[in-house]
C-alpha cells in the first residue's frame, strides 16, 4: 500500500508541530510539504531536531501548497478563519483537508452567531464533523473533515453515554479547565507566563465557542437539545483539560448502572478509558491520545459528576487529527499513535 502524501499548513503553530511531530513516526505518512504565513524559510528539521523526518523540508509559504501536483491529504492548522479565507484554492489540489480550526464545525446559522461571518452553505457541504468514538461509523472517505475542539472533545466524550437519557433542555453545568497551550501562540496579556503562572481565572464564560458545537452533536446523535451551562478556566500547565460534568436529577442515580453504560459505549474504543473507581487526573494523559472518564455519585444521589481529562493537543487536536486520517484512509485507527 502507497504512503499517504500528506502537505500541513499553519505548522509552526502549537497543533501544526505536536501534528508533525506524530506524523513524523506514523508508517503510512509521507510528509511533502510544510507550511506557514510568516515563519517560512528555515527547514523545519533544523527548528525541531527531534523529528523523525526521512528528508529535510523547507518551511514554506502555506500556499505554495497549490504547486504540488501530487498530494492526498492536507491538514489546516491555520487558526480560525485561515482556512475559510484560502478554501477555493485549496481544494483545487483535489486532496482530502482535515482542519484543526473551527471554520466548519457548526451549521451555517450558529457559524454566523459564534464566529461572526458568513459562510457558503455548499461549502460547509464538503465538510462532515468526526469524532471517533461517537460517530466513527459515518464517516464518508470522499469528504473532508471537521476536527472537534480540544474542550468539545473532552465534554462529548464525558456526555455521550448518557445523552439519550437526558431530558429536553436539561441544564448541564461543566466547569472546565485548560491549560495554556489552548489559546495557541497567544500575545496577549493574559496569556502570558507572569499572568498565568500561580493564578486560576475564568474567561469565555457563557460565550465559548465549543459550547454550541457539543450541543450541535448532542442533538445529531441522541434527539436530544441541551442548555451547556460552560465555564472555562485557564490553568497554569502547558497542556492538559479537565471537565468536570454536573446533572441533576429528582431521581436517585445508580452508579454500577451509570459505569456499565459507559463501559458499554466504550468498549471498542482504544482512546477512551472508563476509570473503575476514583477519578482522573491531567498528569495521566498529558501526551497521550487517550480520554481518561471518571463517574462518581454525589452524597443524596441526586448529582451525577462525570469527569474527563484529556491532552488539549493530541486528544483534543493533533492526536484526534491523525485518528481522522487513519479512518478517512481505511487504515487501522490506532496507527501511528
């Protein structure tokens, strides 16, 4: 079986190096082409020695790309609306895209609430959102794909076995928290070292745009419309997210009950890992691919917490990224992670 050839712009970004760097020791992965807006010029081997390159690659302007004759697949680590801006030139090369950003997660209509621009809805046709362990089975290998958001991905994962019990317009409480490598190669203020380091803060609250995407899946996959009560934080590490989901019910809950649900759901899911008892910790899966989901019954059972923790850049990015291209190419889900 041929290598996929595979072209990354937007690399030098947080999500375009961890991307290179899984790709960089992926089997079927033949990395052509690596790009960037403005830090082009220098080969991408010398500003990341550690990579497992078997050439030496210019780092060049994101649309050169276009030169390529040859190429499957691209990802798009560009941040939001990069990828919207330079689309109809893109996809003249014919590749598959798999975009980091959230340029086409959400219909047409929240796109424009969230986001604040408009979008061609035939556009938005070519894109179908994939996140694996919910609805790897839909996926269509002649589309390009959606990437889930990094808080998404930890708050479905942590939602899905339940969602068809839900009631309508339930309100979910997560309290959610990142670290700062979330916020990519920020400049502001208070992403900073001297703001971040030895401080918690809220920001986003009531306003993140990962909000309307997980009640967006919720709805698709279970019937089910949801009110996400999400409030972010900052946390002072690099990498790591931990969401911590509350529900309410006039009902006791059960919790062997609730544990089996999730075993079940999840039981042929290698990424994901159901704690059997305690809860999960960042340290766990910082520089993994791997969901870790805890469930605990508070005292009176009548709050059900569901916790998850994943790595914001691999689980929730690049790692999640790679998984997509596994299954867009029929290989084997795992690979290369």
């Amino acid at each position: 079986m041929k290598k996929i050839k595979i072209g990354i712009i937007g690399v030098t970004g947080y999500t375009g190096i961890e991307l290179l760097e899984i790709l960089s020791n992926h089997p079927m992965a033949d990395i052509i082409f690596v790009g960037a807006n403005s830090n082009f010029g220098p080969y991408i081997n010398d500003e990341i020695p550690s990579l497992n390159l078997s050439k030496r690659l210019k780092i060049r302007k994101n649309l050169e790309v276009l030169k390529l004759k040859n190429i499957d697949l691209i990802f798009s680590c560009l941040p939001g609306g990069g990828l919207i801006s330079i689309y109809d030139k893109i996809k003249r090369t014919n590749a598959r895209i798999i975009d980091l950003s959230g340029d086409f997660r959400l219909n047409k209509k929240s796109h424009e609430k969230w986001y604040g621009s408009k979008r061609n809805a035939s556009t938005l046709k070519d894109f179908q959102y994939i996140l694996p362990e919910i609805n790897r089975t839909k996926i269509n290998r002649k589309m390009n794909i959606s990437n889930p958001g990094c808080y998404a991905t930890s708050i479905l994962l942590g939602l899905m076995p339940i969602a068809g019990k839900l009631k309508n317009l339930e309100d979910i409480i997560v309290d959610t928290k990142s670290g700062i490598s979330g916020a990519g190669k920020s400049g502001k203020l208070e992403h900073s070292f001297s703001e971040s380091y030895d401080n918690l803060s809220t920001y986003n609250v009531g306003d993140h745009r990962h909000s309307p995407e997980i009640e967006q899946l919720i709805f698709k996959e279970s019937g089910k419309k949801i009110n996400l009560i999400m409030v972010p934080h900052l946390l002072p590490i690099k990498r790591g997210i931990m969401s911590n989901i509350y529900i309410s019910s006039k009902k006791p809950f059960n919790q062997q009950q609730i544990l089996k649900s999730y075993n079940d759901y999840f039981s042929g899911s290698d990424f994901v890992k159901v704690l059997q008892a305690g809860l999960p910790k960042i340290s766990a899966v910082q520089n993994t691919n791997i969901c870790q989901i805890g469930i605990k019954v508070l005292p009176q059972d009548k709050t059900l917490l569901i916790s998850s923790v994943i790595d914001n850049l691999t689980k929730g990015a690049s790692g999640q990224a790679v998984q997509n291209m596994n299954l867009l190419f029929n290989l084997e889900e795992d690979l290369g992670l």
